[in-house]
C-alpha cells in the first residue's frame, strides 16, 4: 500500500485534551492523513473541528454511525482505513463496533468500553471480523517501557518478586468538577466514566504497566477505594495489595489527589539478582539496580538497546522524546499491522507490539475486581 | 553541670554495627564522654573492644550487670550519666530495665523491648523514676524530617490526605545469614530478633516516620508478610494499607529483598493544599509541592527554616550532614534532658524532641498488630 | 489560507539525520504538508526517498535547482509555499539564495551558511525581498527556555551577572569519521563543515541560547580551540571565556570528546537576585534559585507560565513534551508567520519568536571570532 | 600509644565557623582529646569557649605564644601531641611555624599561610623537623572522591582529555560584609584574606580537587577576576581555562555571587574511554559514563569500591555520610601519621592520603598566578 493510510476520527472537538494528542501522533511519523471525522455531538462543533484541520467540509459529519455509512461507501482510494475513536468512556464502545462492523480497523482510546460485557462483545467481533483493533494505552509505547520488559524477559533480574506500580496525580484535589472543567466533569460523572473514577482513569493505566513489563498477570487484589473530595460522585484516590500469577507480590497506587503531583506514572520492578525503575515524567531513562555492582541508567537512544526498544525510538541520545512520541508509537505499530492486513489472515498484535482487544477486556475486568474489592470486608478478591 | 556527661554503653563490641554508630554520634557534638562498658558477653571481646577505644581498664565489664552494680557505687565524680544500649534486639529489654532501676538515664537501640508486656514495664519504670529514656529512631534526628512536621504541624499542606512510606532494603535478597553475617544472622532470628523480621527491623521506622511527620496515629492495617527468601526464619517484606486516626489513608512498604536498593527510607504526605517529599538517601532535601505553584526544594541551612530544624543543624547549606549527625541528634536532645533533669521534676520529651519510651511502646504493638493482620482474612485489623 | 502550508524539502535523504527531524516536526501539528523535494544529489536516492514518503513521484526532483525552476511554475493551489532546507552545511546557502529569489518562504538548518560573507547575502536578500527566513536552532524552541527568557526579561534576576553555557557532546571520542559514519564525516571535513568543527556545529547552538535567554549580546570571547582526536581535521572542543554587553561575563564549553554524554546542553544564568537553570536533557524542567527562599521547580505545562511559554506547550503538567517538539516550535512560528505574511508587509521574527536571519548573520560572525581568538596569544578579541 | 592524641587549638572561638567544624570532626572517630585552646585574641572569648567547651581553665590561653610556651613544658603525659589551627587566613602562618618549633605536629586551615613565601618557609620546617602537618582541604576527604581518583589511576578513563572543576556559591551575591556578618568582613579584607578573594577562598579547594582527582598538575592559567559586588575590596568571581601537565584542558569556575548556589563544588572529568561526575552536595554518589555503555552510579558504602575509598567509609551504602565525616577523615590520616611518627624517620603524606605542606606552597603558587593572569593581556600565564 504505497501510500499514506486515511484515518476518520470520532470525538476530539473543541476542548478535548486527548483529540488533539491522537492527531499530532498520528501526524508525527507520516504515515497516516487524517481525512474525515465526526468530531462533536453538537453539528457547529463538529463542522468548526473540520475546518480548523483544513478537512474537506464534505467529510465531516455530525454523527459517528453517518461517517461509517457514508465512508464505507466511498470508493477504495478515497475511503478511511482506520477509524480512531477519542470520545469520552460511554462513547468509545458503539463507535468502535460500528467500525468494526462496517470494515474498518479501529484504534480507540482506553477503556475499550462501559462495562466487561461490553468488552467481550468487542473481543469477539475482532476475532470474528479479523479487524486490527488497538487500544491506546499510551505509557508502554515509551521505549525504555519496552526496554524493562525486554531486560525482564531476558532474565537479568531472576524470578520477580516485587512490583511496585504508582499513578499519582493532583489535578483533582478542588472540586475542578464544579467549575465548568469538561475533563474533571465527564471523568467523575459515572454516567460517562463508568463505575471507576481513578481507578478506571489512570489505575487500569498502571495495571497495565505493570502487567506489560513483568509479563506476570494480576490474579487477586486487596483494595482501598476513597472519595477523598466531598462531594465527588467517583473514587479519586486508590491503593491495593496485588498478587501475581508467578509468585510476586505488590502494590499499586492510583491517586488524583496527590496535591502538587502531575503525572507521575512510575513502576519499580525488584527481582532475585536485581531491580528496574522508570517514570514517566522523565521516560527516557530506565535505572537498573544490582546486587553487587552499581547502578546502571540505560537511556533512550543508545546502541546497546534491545530491538525491541530501538524499533519505536527516532532521535539519538540525548535529544528527549516524549509522551506524544510514545502516543505515536502506539499508531506506528498499529499502522504497520493494518498495513500487512490480509484478509482472512489473523493478525498477532504481540508481533507488531500495540495494546489489543485483550487488554481491554482485561482491564474492565480489573475495574470491577477492584471495585467489588473495595466493597468487601473480604482480604482478598480474585482477579479472573 | 559544667563537664561532659560520661556513658557507659552496653553492647557495641567487635563486628557490631550499630555501636560504632552510637558511639560516633556521641562524640560529634563533644557533650558526651566514654566512661565505661560492657561491649560483648564474651569477656575477652569486651576487653578488647574497652582497649581499642582507650577506656580504663578498670571500667570495661563483662556483664551489664556488672557495669550497673560497679558504677552505681562509683563516687558522684567518675560515676556515668547515662547508658547506651545497643544489643541485638533481645538484650534490650534487660540493661534498660536494670539501668532505670540503678538511678541511671538510658538510651536504647529499637525496638525497645521484646514484646508489648516488656515495653510497658519499662515505661512504668520511666513514670516511675522520672528518669530520660531516648529510643534511637535516627530518621527523625535529621533536621529536614522535623522541617516537614514543622511545615504539616502550621497548616501549610491543610488537612492530610495520603501518607506513603516506604523503607526499601536489597541487602537480604540472598540468604545471607546462612553465610556467617552478623547483622544478616540475628536479624533473621526469631530467638534474637522477635516476632517480626523486616517488619521489626525496618517496618517500625517507616511507621515511627509516618506518624513523627504527620502528628497523626496509625488505627488500622491491612498487612501483607511475605518471607520471600526460601529457608529464612522471619518475614523479610511487607507491604499494607493504612488508617489514620486524622482521616488519612496510606501505604507502608517495607521490604530487604529490594535488589539494589540501599537504606531508601523515604516519605510522602499530601494534603488538601500541597504535598511534601523526604528521602534518607539526599537528606538535606525537602521538596515541597503545590497546587498551582512550583515546586519548592527545601534544604538544611538556610535561614527560612524553622528554628525546631535548626536546632539540629551543623553546617551552612550545601555543606551536607548525613546519618551520623540524624544520629548525633537523638543524643542532642537526649543529653539537654539530661542536663535538664532534676529529680521529681517530671522531663517532657517533646521539649527536647527525642524518640521517647511511648514510641517503644507504640512500636512493639505496631509489630504484634501488623503480624496479626498478616495472618487474618479480615481486611483491617485495629492498632490500639 | 485555509489550507495545509506545502512544504518543499532540500537534502534529507537516505542516511541522513536531520531530514527526518524536519519531517516529523513539520508533521506534529497538522499545519504543514510536504508535497516535494530534491532529497539527494544522488538521483536515485532523491527517487527512494520520495517513494518512502509517499509523494507524487512528479515532484521528485534531482536538484533543488530543478525543483525552484518547475515548483515556481506551478499554480498557484498546487505550488509549494516555502523550501526547508536541511542538507550539510555547505550546501545551506545555495538553496536557500535560491528559494528566495524564487519567491518562496525558507526554513534553514543551521549554520545559515558557509561564511559570515555569504550569510550577509542572505540577510540582504530577505531584506529585499521581505520573505519569511527561519534557523533552526532548535533549542530556543523549547517552552522552557522561552520562559526563562520572560523571567529574565521580567527583571525577576535582576541585573545579569554570570551565563555558563555548555554543549558536551561524547560521540565524537573516537574517529568515527574513519569508521564510515556519514554523520562523522562531514562534520570533521572542513569542505562540508566550514572553518569550525565543535564550534561551529554545537558551539553556535550554546552562544545562540546564552543570548536568546538573557537577552545580552556576546561582544569579546577568549577562546581555546582542541582537535583532541588525533587526526582529526577540525576542532572537537572549546571553551571560552565571555563577556556581555550588558556587563555579565561567563564561560561557554562545547565539545565532542566529553566521553559518555549525550547531547547535554545547558544553561545557568545568575543576576542580582536569583539564577537559573535549564538542561535540554530534561527539557520540562526549569530550575530558578534565590538568595533567600527555596529553589523553585518551574515545570511545562502549568498555568502560572508565561503566555510566551504556553503558546509552544501542547500537553499537560508531567506529560513530558521533547526535541521533536522543541523543533515543531519552530515550525509553528514560522508557519504562523508565513500565514499572516503579505507582500510588501515587513515580518517581524520577535513577534513569532523564531530564530532569523540576524541571528544567521550574528552565528556566522561567532564561530569567525572564537577561530580567530583561538589562533592569537591576545587574551580578548572582540566579536561584531 | 595506647590513648586518644591530645589536640590544643588556635583559634575558633565565639562566631567562627570553621572552629566549631573542627571540633566536631576531631570527635567523631572518638582518636582525638581537645585539651587546651587559645580561641580568640580577646581574653573574655578565649575564656568563655573554654568554658563551653567544658576545659580545664587552666589550660585555655590568651595567645598562640603563650599556649606553645606553656604546653610545652607540660609533662609527656599531660602535653598536646597537635595543634589545631582555625584562625583567619593571616593567622595561620605564625601559630603553625611556632607550632612546629615548638615540636608539634600542625593540621591547619588552607590557605596555609599569606604568601607563597611564607608557604615556603613552613615547607622547609617541615622538612627540617620531620613533623606531620596537614592542610584541611575538606573536600579531598571525601571517599567518592577518593573513588574517582582511584578510577583515574587505574587507567579505566584511559588519558584524560578534559577537567571541568567548578565552585560556585551564592552567599556573597550582596555586600554582606557590610552588614557585621563576620565570615563576609574578613573574607573581603584583603588584610585578613590575603591577595585573593573568591580564588583564594574557593577557587584554591577547586584547583585542588582537580590535581588530586586526576593526578595531573595546572601548568597554565588564563584567568578573567571580578569583583562583581560593588565596593568589595576583593574578588568574588573567577574563570579561568587550564592547561595540565598531562596534555589535558580545562575549566576552573569559582564564584561567590552565584545567586541561589549553596556549596556547589563539583567536578566533570574526561578520558578517552569515559568521564566521571562528582558534586560535594550529594557526595556519596560517583557517576560514571562511558563510551558505549550505561553510566554507573557507583555509591559509598559497597563492597565494590577500592580499598582507598573504604578506609574513609563509616557507614553502610544509603546511611549518608557528609561534610564533617569528610573533614573528620583528613583528621583520621593525619592522626594515623601522627601515631607513627618516629623522631627522625619521614612520614609519607601519600600513604595517609592527606594533603600536605606541599599542597599549601601549590596552592598559594595558584592564587599569585591566576591573580597575575587576571591582571595580564597575554593569553597563558604559566604556573610553576
């Protein structure tokens, strides 16, 4: 397919934060044109959204289900490849089944969807459909994310045995929701957020982490959920107990109540022979930690990287990428997969190293494991 | 009293860690005068530990009892002030108890005592002879630790949210005690250590820190102990939620089989206005963090600071203090008390700022309440 | 213009370093789209490279004088807007003439040419024509470093004293350039390089952010110049000792031989009453010091920056944004500037705060001065 | 000799800040007895610091004169073994030359004397007796640095190439000597300080590191000195380049109007195979880079370091140790060569590790050459 791939997008109008994040990650490595989208409920919005991206005004529309009916009639050299659905939580699960459903590929922002059942109906239309669907969860497109994996699969640090993983942030220690903030009022309204305030916001992100770069799954939890700001309709403050299925143990702390914090995502990840750590705040730099020589800090960009991380890097040493590059990562793998499409031809999204329709899954079921937990005088919940 | 206060220590000989570290911290400030003591229940390591520090033959005992009983009856003039304990944790009890019953002051090594029933007898003993009793928890000896109390204490972060202590440890990843290390061997021995490992060892200085900062008390835990290195006695990792009895929630990790790390005790508090961040490693910092302004990084020797912090501090900013000085600053406070003393006038260790027998107390029922809620299916277990 | 800028590129082909940068940093925003370029004076690379880039192989040209000549002709909704010129350095003031005497707009790598000769024809010809010139010296992209510029400008230093600039690089420790690294070779070969070789390619960059930040101009320099790499045909190190016009003095190093560092630019500028700090390596973060107050930690993203800063900020507090964007800064700038440019209507550069052709001219005349000053047994040469 | 040395002390009395750091260092390793004192050329104060310091008043003198005279004459078991001197810069000459003719060992405050002269003639009394005479420059003292010496020696740098040493503090960014601040009034007196300020009171503990880390010697200097602070009488500012004997450049920063900078004394070191970086503020961590590998972080404390190092260490590796456990370890050298001491045999400085009268005639050499730099046209002064 010599050519740039065409992507619609749904949501992303004016005032979302995670719109704008998609299109200048997509638009980084040049491989993907943004030509359509639907991209407000509010028509003016949706049209104004199209406008200030130099769109064609035939190719905007004013509802999702009209660009899917509209696109999959267009002609082959004309028509989107990909939808990228970026609306807020109660809008991403029937977008991305209508692409889905009228042939599109689909790269949609986490959660996958409302509620686990949800989550299944999407598994299994992907499975049936063959579609390459991507979730953005955006924290392990950071190279050096993909380098404490690599470092752990290869052995170097024995048989983990601890896991620390922190997502703290203090953006909501006010009441923002009550001064007219569209993102802190649709992230602690359960009619949009769902049944998680921080918990389904940033705590499945560092889930997530944890699980990637130890590849051990979370199999039961002990958890403590608060509203810390009265008030507020969603839990914005958590912290749990967390065993893994190969023997380790941890904990993971997600909090939007840390006054002064920003996002500082973080992982510490301790072994038999030794430990990693990495931040999110300054993702180009992973510590090693051994028992008995000093301290290593690998860094972003170096020829001693694995492939694995090298594959998703563009600037030499030194020269900072960050969170938008870590975003575009996540649409680089995807394009690459949609590109060897086949029909027919299962897609291995391992192969190509992007979070799938089983993480999404995965992590509504986490949600809810932690939410009942939280509720129970039970010590420990299991995490199926 | 115009001359030097003259100790006598019980404990210190040689292959001790933590006698030369008392014995240091005493004489920086030069208010402190090694008389006499009774530095291994082998006698000819007393000796030689009595020789190797220039003592008077004479004053080096074989026995604490004996050093009791001997310079009890010693004239005003050349009789000791006080004693230090710094045995291995079941030979605390004992000497302490034996030194307040012969009119001496004493400052002992934690855990105070072997259980919650020895930590209350000593305390009776403290009331009842008005004598000082310091217990060495060093991390509040360090000037920024009292800064962040100060900063918490005048209302400048508001009302307390989160607390996350953690003392991280790598040094037991291994089964080092199996390989003739001292400090390794009875650490892991319940015989020696009590009913706690890393729990007891290092556990208690996080909550003792968690609590100092805070001014808050700890009333409930939902604890995991985890002994992680096969064939090893104790629990070597730990890690559990928190309830204060201020609102606050928390976390409290500690752990010996963090490959790689080193003494990483360090705190974090937020409250509805700011947050603040301590570490043992970088001391001398204290960062402070805000809702809608930078971050401030506080350090040791400037003058905004509080006058309780710079009661404790040596040098001009940028001239570090370490460990030995966070040390030398519980015998600070402690010798002033003692200078202060007068009988039947009744010594308030929050005056002179110095881990006091409450602490001991208050510690060794975190340890009992912690191993019981390790051991329970019931979520919260209380701290009385 | 409602419309996607065209972007027509100069070098950047197959192997080349900085041509991607441009690519993906003219990419990020959605502003810009490139439809041509003359990529390589190989033809079949140029051929390659368009492929590779999915442009319409008609617009593939073989030199960028084939590509002016038939671009020109072009109509008007088809014709390229302005040229980026991104080849070797020797190869920057051809093209660049070119473009503007074609009519076009020019972004050009740094330096702006081979001599301070040929950069003053380019400064005449702007002049003339009144087209917009942009130099990538892309570290005054950076958002923080624009907001260290507002507080100095703010008089929240005072009155400058100190500026220590420097640019420490490691790569070029070894002959590289003998190894067949095509990086390495130019820059050591004085033929593609020009007369300075640390100076000119890393130096340049360290003087040009000591004068964007503190808004002084560097008048004397005594410098000492090192090929410390045997054989080596240009400079690898320098430093040099500065004064201001505005009475600070200060130190500049640059060099290729600091074994270990990556791209290590920083800054720290002290006044009257407070200094400064900025590491391009951490690029979020912006330290600011103070006689009498806690060090403060200005960091992107929050709203209590300056409007200048916030204008080149694209994500929130803690998600970190790096070179790639540095970079789109000066895209953006230029393309605003582009956007409001009007035939016969002067462009003022300070307005869209991007680098121009004074500061070309100013680059040229620094790296004339340090070879001149590092040749002469005068302690201080004076720079025009 | 079976019992603590027995130290008399020049200087340090009420006010002074280098007197009481002294003290403390001297008591940390429990080696060293203060016995007698002549604090302060006021009798009242000399008086009053015995007191505090709990001495026998009979041996808390008026005079230098008078303490050598009387001490003297003591009997062995009741005599100094050593005199501390701690007096202001133009003080330490003649109680260190009466000190030695009068048979005592010295360990005197830098700069060892007002003159390269007067260095010269303590060399040659030095040499006659036989005495040990150490020089406090503090920051050698440091075990890291010790390491990084360690490191340079073994050849793991390969040649050194490159030294950047810098000094920079903020403390006299105002005229402080104008307001009764003691250190600020005889720190700018040229009559006190001697012909350098800044250079002399910092820039002389920079040079110093750089020699002693890398083993090479400054043998040229181009120097720019300011007196920033309008109406000080003596520099407050230097930079200057340098040129080692073994072929190696660099830069020498000392400033005392660094706004905002408290003791920041750091040093980057270069070679061809890797570089290292050492900051006073953070003193147990050594950074080390290389070429094509991670930097290290190599910390005090492990059993990784080189016997050099250990020697110096007192605690295990995250127990910090700062300024006055690296002052106290000069103390520990020179006490050790002071214990064996043999009338008539040569004590070896390098065997200790302390510096020596040989450091004190260089560094007063440095201070009249950088002074004559600055005063020069002509690019390189030499230092001999």
């Amino acid at each position: 397919m010599n050519r740039k791939l065409r992507m619609g997008m749904v949501g992303g109008g004016i005032g979302s934060f995670i719109g704008p994040v998609h299109r200048k990650a997509a638009g980084i490595d040049g491989e993907i044109e943004l030509v359509c989208g639907a991209f407000s409920i509010l028509p003016e919005e949706s049209i104004a959204t199209g406008a200030a991206l130099y769109l064609d005004p035939s190719r905007v529309y004013t509802t999702f289900q009209e660009m899917m009916e509209k696109e999959k009639k267009m002609p082959a050299d004309k028509r989107i490849d990909f939808v990228s659905v970026v609306t807020p939580n109660h809008v991403h699960f029937a977008p991305t089944k209508l692409a889905l459903e009228s042939g599109f590929h689909v790269i949609v922002e986490k959660p996958i969807a409302f509620s686990l059942k949800e989550a299944n109906t999407l598994k299994k239309l992907v499975e049936k459909t063959g579609l390459v669907l991507a979730l953005t969860h955006t924290y392990t497109g950071y190279p050096m994310v993909k380098e404490a994996r690599e470092l752990i699969r290869s052995g170097k640090l024995g048989a983990i045995r601890k896991v620390y993983v922190e997502y703290p942030q203090g953006w909501l220690s006010k009441a923002l929701e009550k001064t007219g903030n569209m993102q802190a009022s649709w992230r602690t309204d359960p009619k949009q957020s769902g049944m998680g305030g921080a918990i389904g916001d940033i705590g499945t992100h560092a889930a997530n982490l944890a699980e990637y770069v130890t590849g051990g799954k979370i199999t039961e939890v002990c958890a403590l959920l608060n509203t810390v700001v009265e008030g507020r309709r969603l839990d914005d403050d958590t912290s749990m107990l967390l065993r893994f299925n190969n023997g380790a143990t941890g904990v993971l702390i997600a909090t939007q109540v840390a006054a002064g914090e920003e996002n500082n995502l973080n992982i510490r990840v301790y072994g038999e022979k030794g430990g990693l750590e990495w931040k999110q705040e300054e993702p180009n730099t992973l510590i090693m930690k051994w028992l008995d020589r000093p301290k290593e800090v690998v860094r972003a960009g170096w020829t001693y990287l694995s492939a694995e991380a090298k594959n998703f890097i563009r600037t030499p040493p030194g020269h900072p990428e960050g969170y938008l590059e870590a975003f575009a990562n996540i649409y680089r793998a995807f394009t690459k997969a949609v590109r060897d499409y086949k029909p027919g031809k299962k897609v291995d999204p391992a192969k190509y190293d992007f979070p799938d329709v089983n993480d999404g899954v995965h992590g509504m079921a986490f949600v809810e494991t932690v939410v009942k937990s939280a509720g129970s005088n039970k010590k420990w919940i299991q995490l199926k």
